[in-house]
C-alpha cells in the first residue's frame, strides 16, 4: 500500500477559484451531515459538497446505538427521530429452528439515558438534511458537486470537480481544510491511497428489505435468528403505521465461496435468492417465508470491508465515517461510528482554533484506534456470535433446555464485550456523562 501522499497533493492556485470560508466537507450523507450540525453548534462555518444531482429516499434501515443518539439528541435531534422511528427495548436471539436462546434489555429499558433507534435510512438522512438547511442556509449543501481531487497549500485547500449531471465543470472551491465524508466509494480515500486495492469479501452475502407487517414479539424488539453456516436474519421493525402495522426491516447474511454483487449499498437483489435457505422458517412468532414474500424493496450486499488505514490526516486533509473506516454491517454500528466521528472532529476544531492541521491528527489518534477495533471485532465477533456458539454446540439440533447449551452469563460476556469496543456499555457511557 502505497502511504506517501499522492504526485497531484499540492497544486497551484486557480484562478477560477471561488472563496468559502471555513470547512468543506465532501459528502452529504449520515456523517458529512452530522459533522456539518455538529462544526455548525461550534461556530465554525462550513459547506457540503455532494455528488449526487439530486437527493433521493434510499436504502433500508438503520440502527443508531444509544452513544450515537446521545449526540443526535444534543443536536437537538431527538424528539424528530424518535416520532420518526422505534426505539427497540429488547434483543432476542433464536436458533433457526426458531427456539428461544437468549433476551435482553436494549436503549432506556437497560438504564441509558438515550434510546437506541431504529428508522428508515431516508428518515435519519431526511431529518439531517432538513436541520443542516435550515440552521445553516440552503447552500450550505451543493449538489452534483462530484470531487475529482483535493490540492492544498500551506493556507488551506482546492477541491477540484468532474463535469456535473448536465455536462457543466463546478468551479474549484477554497477552504479551510477538507473532510472526505464520502462513503464507501471515497475519491479522497483513493487519492490518498491509490494502491490500496479491492475490499476484502468476508465469505458471506447478505440481502436487506423492508416489509409492511403486523408487530411481533411485542413490535420493540432487535430480533436474531439462525446462524451463517445455513443463513442468520436480523428483523426490527423501523416505523409504525397508523393501521397498526409495522415497517419491518429484515436482513438475512449466508456463508458463500463467492458473490456476484458489487459494494453498492443499493443494489437490487431478489427473494427467491433466499427463500430455499429459510424454507421452513414458519415460526409462531413470525411466518419468514410469507413475510420475505411481502417484502417493498430487497438489495443485495456482499460482506466485505477494508484493512483498518495506518493514518487518515494529511495536513488539513481527513477522512471520516465510511470513507474511513468501512466496515461489515454488523453491530448496528457503521451510522453511529460517523456520528461519533463527526462529534470528535468537530470538538478538536473548535479547541484547536486555527491550528487545523493539530485538530487534525489529534482526532485521528481519538478515532482510529477506536474504530480500527470495531472493523476487527464486526469480522469476528459482533453481538450474535451467541447463535455460533449455540450453532456450534448443539451441531446446528434443536435442544432441550438453552441452560444446559449455554449459560446467560457467558451470553452477556460477549454482547458486553463487543459494546465495551464499540464504546457504548452502561458503566463507561455513565462515567463520561456530558
């Protein structure tokens, strides 16, 4: 891998160069918007830059663990997102005989002080988008703004475009410094690191929906079931409709050699993909077959994530969220991670005031070793490692009793272990209050 900054780093003045003041943050999704609010309750100016021509509803849903909503809530955020979407109060984990393994208290039910939520991405993404607007003006987010390449100089940083939607060349803008917010399919990630190469695909696909469906095992809870070796599913519902039904979102992830999609969080995928693996998935807690059947969207996902970067900042240049720590969606931790990330860097800036570069490097030694854990701990032992452990034991039989499997101890060593790396366990969250 190739760590060195890139031939194209610094770069003359242009004389089509427009002046912004303050940050340009390079990408308008979950991260770029939170860190847009959160530089905002700072004072500290900045615009958004996003290549897309025109804002669109996409995705599933999304699950923003109690940490991360803590900092929604601070943005003032709070009363929005949870009219918007549920707050789960409990996990439950099955076998995919559908027996009961294992169930816990989750948000305010297990004594945070924020719930965990659970909403459609468009709804998170919509809500940030409408805040960001109007607290910081409409042109605080450009659209089709699509980065070629970042230049900087000892005074601050160019961004240069690619022709927008209609053909025509955005003039190169002026900052301060530059936040590659820009997700999965990074340009700052690849001008940094050209050489980096493929994601790595984990050894399993996965397919997320969303289905119009009546509520379960009480409509409020994250529920699990199954195992990769012969396929896992995710359920929780993320809206609640006046007819009293629930919009359901589902994910199912399955041990494969290979896969046929590309790392495009909005590919279409197909139901009848999945249904021979969960075929006799009628539970009496919820009929998955008929349920998967029903479904509104299913995308298409190949589990794949990238080696952790030995460094983000390169002078007043950085990355956040996806662009910088891509990871396996397991956890419910990828949307949180950038919340987090947003609120870190914001913090340093203002603390650090004009020494942008300082702020810099300070947040990346806060944040990546944070989130290089994450990356690790989601290939190996996210909270449903339970149902390995029970796959394993059992040999993938139904049991008699889950005591004599395994006990709720060693059950809450591991979802306790990974919210202790994810950074939201009770007793640190408690401790660091404010």
């Amino acid at each position: 891998m190739r760590r060195g900054r890139p031939p194209t780093w610094h770069g003359p003045a242009r004389r089509r160069e427009r002046a912004v003041a303050g940050i340009l943050v390079i990408g308008g999704g979950i991260g770029g918007l939170t860190l847009a609010l959160c530089l905002h309750r700072q004072g500290i100016p900045c615009t958004v830059l996003e290549a897309a021509a025109e804002i669109r509803p996409l995705g599933v849903g999304v699950n923003i663990l109690p940490h991360a909503a803590a900092e929604l809530a601070r943005l003032g955020l709070a009363e929005e997102l949870q009219r918007l979407g549920v707050a789960p109060a409990e996990a439950r984990f099955f076998n995919r005989f559908g027996q009961h393994v294992h169930a816990e208290p989750l948000g305010r039910a297990a004594g945070y002080d924020h719930p965990q939520l659970s909403l459609h991405r468009a709804d998170l993404h919509g809500a940030l988008l409408a805040a960001v607007r109007e607290r910081l003006g409409e042109g605080a987010v450009r659209l089709d703004h699509r980065v070629a390449r970042v230049e900087q100089d000892e005074q601050g940083v160019t961004v240069v475009f690619t022709p927008g939607r209609g053909g025509a060349m955005p003039p190169p803008l002026r900052g301060s410094v530059a936040i590659g917010a820009d997700g999965i399919h990074s340009a700052l990630r690849r001008q940094l690191y050209p050489a980096e190469g493929e994601p790595k695909y984990t050894g399993y696909n996965m397919w997320r929906g969303v289905t119009r469906w009546p509520p379960f095992l009480g409509g409020a809870a994250m529920t699990r079931a199954g195992w990769l070796k012969t396929g896992k599913m995710v359920l929780y519902p993320i809206r609640d409709h006046a007819d009293g039904t629930q919009l359901l979102n589902w994910v199912f992830e399955v041990e494969t050699e290979t896969h046929r999609s590309r790392r495009d969080w909005n590919r279409p995928g197909e139901v009848e993909d999945i249904l021979p693996w969960v075929r006799d998935w009628a539970f009496d807690w919820l009929d998955v077959p008929a349920m998967l059947r029903a479904s509104e969207v299913v995308l298409e996902f190949p589990m794949v994530d990238q080696d952790p970067l030995p460094r983000w900042t390169f002078g007043r240049v950085t990355l956040l969220g996806d662009a910088a720590h891509p990871m396996v969606p397991r956890g419910s931790n990828g949307a949180g991670q950038s919340i987090l990330d947003a609120r870190c860097l914001a913090d340093l800036l203002a603390r650090h005031g004009e020494d942008a570069e300082a702020a810099l490097r300070a947040y990346e030694a806060v944040r990546l070793p944070a989130t290089t854990q994450v990356v690790l701990t989601n290939r190996t032992n996210p909270p449903d490692a339970i149902l390995r452990e029970v796959f394993l034991r059992t040999s993938d039989r139904p049991f008699g009793r889950i005591e004599e499997v395994m006990s709720r101890e060693e059950m809450l060593a591991i979802t306790g272990g990974y919210k202790r790396v994810a950074g939201y366990d009770l007793a640190t969250l408690q401790a660091h209050r404010g």
